[in-house]
C-alpha cells in the first residue's frame, strides 16, 4: 500500500519525531512500527462517500470539488493516491506513512503535496514517515533522514552527508555541480533547485 497509517504509536522513537524520511524496504519498515493498518477503497462507489467532511482539503490540491461526483474507478492515479491520503487522516491517526508515495506524480505537484503534509503535521500534530528511495524528494519534506538495511540503522543524519559518504546515489543535481565546478563555477553542494539558481546567479555576477 502507498498510504498506511498507525492509529496510536507505541514506539517512543517515534513519538519524538514529527516527519521521517527513511531509505529502505518495506521490511525495514516494519521493524520500526506496529500496528500499520491501511483502508480499502470501493472502485464503484463516489469520491463523496469517502472525503465526507474533509471535501474542503480538496482545494490544498487545486482540485475541484466536482470531483466528489466521481466513481473512484474514474480517478487518475495521482487523484487516487489524493484521494486516500485524505482519507486516512480524516480518521486522525497519530502517524501517516507513505511507501513510495511520490512514484508517477509530477515534480510541480510533490512541491504541493509536501507543502499539505507539512501543515498537517503542524496543525493536526500528525507524525509523518516517508519511505522512498528518491532523495530530492525526500530532502523537500525532511532535510534528515533514516537509511535501514536488512531491519538495521545504517545511518542517520543529514541527506547531503549521507551521499558525500557513498551511502546513497549521487542525484543529477549534484553531478552537474561536480562538472560545472571543474570548469571553475564554485558552486555549494546543494540538493535544492532553487539555491542552486541563486548560487549560478552569484557566481556569474
């Protein structure tokens, strides 16, 4: 399951931490929490019939309410996937978890669903824990993170150190600050488009 959620978390691990990023399998997973429960959804029945009282978390999203009028069956699989997170937190769990959540949705629209989960985490004090292996992905949401292997802690800390230490893949962003500073350019290490604009802005003029 994509979106799966922990009613009430009995880790106390977790209980000190608000959002997690966390490189691994699905099995490392389960060897950090208990309890994981997931909803099925109807592909015959409407999008009203689920969003009930959340319909107003819809707009978060850009996307119009007249979607409540259609069958789940008639969703994209980003809506889908929108669909279901809401879902789950209309039920107020103490803790979201997303497995690979961000596969097959466009970069513009992760900008706004990391956005939706960081105000949900602020305001409804819910946890969050991220399992993805997409570094620039998990960096917008969590600039720390968790690497497990074969149910171990191999590593904790900031992203950026982690791929400087060979425990994960060198993102293209990096790889094209690797030539453009062979050339001279200067520029920081950085995993943020937007800083990395800044700094070929500064470097130029």
């Amino acid at each position: 399951m994509e979106v799966m959620y922990i009613k009430k978390i009995s880790n106390n691990y977790l209980k000190n931490k608000d959002i997690i990023g966390l490189v691994g399998e699905y099995s490392d997973l389960i060897t950090l929490v208990n309890d994981v429960e997931s909803i099925k959804i109807n592909s015959n029945v409407k999008v009203k019939f689920y969003l009930k009282n959340e319909v107003n978390l819809l707009e978060k999203f850009n996307l119009s309410k007249n979607i409540n009028n259609k069958k789940i069956k008639e969703l994209s699989t980003t809506e889908l996937k929108i669909l279901t997170l809401i879902k789950i937190i209309s039920l107020n769990p103490e803790l979201i978890i997303l497995n690979n959540f961000e596969i097959g949705i466009n970069e513009k629209y992760l900008n706004t669903i990391v956005r939706f989960l960081k105000n949900i985490n602020l305001e409804r004090k819910i946890k969050i824990i991220i399992l993805s292996k997409n570094t620039l992905f998990l960096n917008k949401i969590s600039k720390k993170i968790i690497i497990m292997k074969n149910n171990i802690i191999k590593y904790q800390g900031e992203i950026l150190s982690a791929i400087k230490q060979g425990l994960l893949p060198k993102p293209e962003i990096l790889n094209f600050i690797d030539l453009a500073n062979e050339k001279g350019a200067k520029l920081d290490y950085t995993l943020d488009e937007k800083e990395l604009l800044k700094d070929i802005y500064r470097s130029v003029y």
